[in-house]
C-alpha cells in the first residue's frame, strides 16, 4: 500500500481522486492538508488533519497528491521533491517552461519521481479516436478537431475565473485538449491561436481557439462559454472518411454521484462508403490510478514532467500568438 496524503480537499479532490484512493488497495489515504478539517473528519473520520503542507511533509506518507489552485502546484511539488516525496500534481503543474525546467532538474536530483494528472488520457471518446488512429481506419488523417464548449455565459467569484496567474480557460481546459493532442500526434511544426475573453467582467481568459500545424495536417482546439447546444466533442476526417462523436465523456458525471464506473453506452458516427455507428470504448480512470500506482513503485512516471513541459510549451506560443497575431514555430 501507499501511505497517501491529499493536499487540498476541493471540488477535485472529493470527485476525481479520494474516491479512486478511497477504493483501490494500492492506496491508504492517512492524511489531508486542508483549512477545512470538519469537511475532511465527515468523510475521512480517521486520518490526521494537516494545517501545512510542511507539517504533512514530517510524516510516513510517501506520495502526494496535490489538486490546490493551479499558482500553488510549482512551489508545492518543489518541497515535496525536496523532501525525497513522490508526487501527483493537477494540470497545469507549473505555469512556465521555466519553472517546468527547474522541477525537471531537481527531480533528477531527488529520492522522489511526479506523476502529472492528466486523466483524460483514458477518456473513452479519446481512447477511440486513438484506436481509430491507430488501426488506420480513416486513413491518412488530415483534420482533427476536439472541443471542449460549456454553456455558462456570466463569470463566477472563483479563482479559476478570477484574475491572477494559473486562472483562466486555456490553462484549465487547454492542457486536456493539448495534452491529449500531443498523445496522438507528437509536437506540432506551428501553432496559431486566439485566446479571448469574452464574457461581461471577464478577468482571465474564457476562450480559445488554438490551431496546431503538421505539415498540411490541421489540429483545432477551442473552447468556449457561449455554446448551448452540445457540439462535437472530436472529430477526425482522413483521406478515407470521417468520425464525429458528441457529448462529454460520462466518467466525470458517474463521479460526482458517486459512481466510479458509469454504465453508459456512448457512440460515435463514422462515415465511409455508408454511415454506420462506433461503439465508444469504456473509459478507465480506475484503470489510469492503478498504472499510476504502479509507476511509484516502478520508479517510472506514466505521465512525467517531460510531458507537462510540452504541453506548457503550447501554451506559452498560442498566448503569444494571440498578443502578436501571427504563426509561431514550435
């Protein structure tokens, strides 16, 4: 077992880790870092309460889990590593390449490996696109296109959409979609985007539009808060058809009521010859918290830092693509 502490007891803490570390055997969960503790003692009766990361940090525990705001992430994972302690952070992990270069450095040095929570590599819909991709099933792929749209057009009084660094759209929803991008289709040649905010007393970016070049191959990546009604979530056209799936994937639905496996059978549409139905695979975030597991114990990150500083990468050039307005090399 891996002696666990949580450090924020957040939205997503409760929903996208406790329950999986509450759940699966390679995990006991003996502590929480957390201003909160009546919050943390109604659901974990039995685990000490921590009012400092520094304090959490004196204890047996070997791994952290960090899912604090997005600023904190960088300076929480250097102590930790410091410290000789394992890591899963929350994306974005830092919030330059030049931080991401530095915990990649001390890393190297250091008795403990991260781990990066990019959980939506084993989303359902994306882990069909990715068969499709690799079975060759639309052939020489030309165009992909992954959104991720909500409809919620006045600005709530919470830091992601307040001002100040790590808020923002394009740091929250973005490293899922660029992430999930680089998975299929490596570092692009160029990228082009328009990061906007659009919304009445907007403080931080609430949209993008993100274009990544492959040669003469287009990835399109964009979100936006105006959109009602439900738009694809991927598409993937190649030079032999075409596949469209709407909807989100449900795991994250399943979790908010409390269930970790949704019994939902989703589909897709692909476009050949004829049209015909895909099934969509299940998605496995089980599944992605035991391989973690099993990368502390291997002593091999699943999602490394080398991954996160891509990532970070693309978005640094389309912030600067969108202040300059021009295409920028990778």
């Amino acid at each position: 077992m891996i002696n666990t502490i949580l450090v924020g007891f957040g939205f997503s803490a409760t929903t996208f880790h406790l329950p999986f570390l509450k759940a699966l055997d390679e995990y006991n969960v003996t502590g929480v870092v957390s201003s909160r503790p009546d919050d943390v003692k109604r659901e974990l009766p039995d685990v000490t309460v921590y009012e400092s990361l520094e304090a959490a940090l004196e204890s047996e525990a070997t791994l952290f889990v960090i899912t604090t705001p997005s600023h904190l992430h960088n300076d929480m994972v250097e102590a930790c590593l410091k410290a000789g302690k394992d890591v899963l952070v929350e994306k974005p992990a830092f919030l330059s390449v030049k931080e991401g270069e530095k915990l990649r450095d001390l890393e190297a040095n250091s008795r403990g490996i991260v781990n990066v929570f990019h959980n939506r590599r084993t989303d359902g819909d994306f882990l069909t696109v990715k068969a499709l991709l690799e079975k060759g099933e639309l052939g020489d792929w030309k165009v992909f296109e992954s959104r991720f749209d909500r409809f919620r057009p006045a600005v709530r009084d919470r830091w992601r959409e307040n001002a100040g660094p790590g808020s923002g759209i394009l740091f929250d929803l973005g490293s899922h979609l660029i992430d999930q991008a680089l998975v299929l289709f490596g570092v692009p040649d160029r990228v082009h985007a328009d990061v906007m905010i659009q919304r009445d007393g907007g403080q931080s970016d609430d949209g993008f539009f993100i274009t990544l070049h492959h040669g003469e191959k287009r990835v399109y990546l964009r979100s936006n808060p105006f959109i009602a009604g439900e738009a694809p979530r991927f598409e993937l056209h190649g030079t032999k058809g075409s596949f469209i799936k709407h909807g989100l994937d449900p795991q994250e639905a399943a979790l908010r009521n409390g269930n970790l496996s949704p019994d939902v059978l989703e589909t897709g549409t692909l476009s050949q010859d004829e049209t015909s139905a895909v099934a969509i695979e299940s998605g496995r975030y089980t599944d992605f918290y035991r391989e973690l597991a099993a990368s502390f114990i291997a002593r091999r990150p699943l999602v490394p830092l080398s991954d996160a500083l891509l990532t970070t990468r693309v978005i640094e050039l389309a912030r600067l693509s969108s202040d300059e307005q021009r295409t920028i090399d990778f």
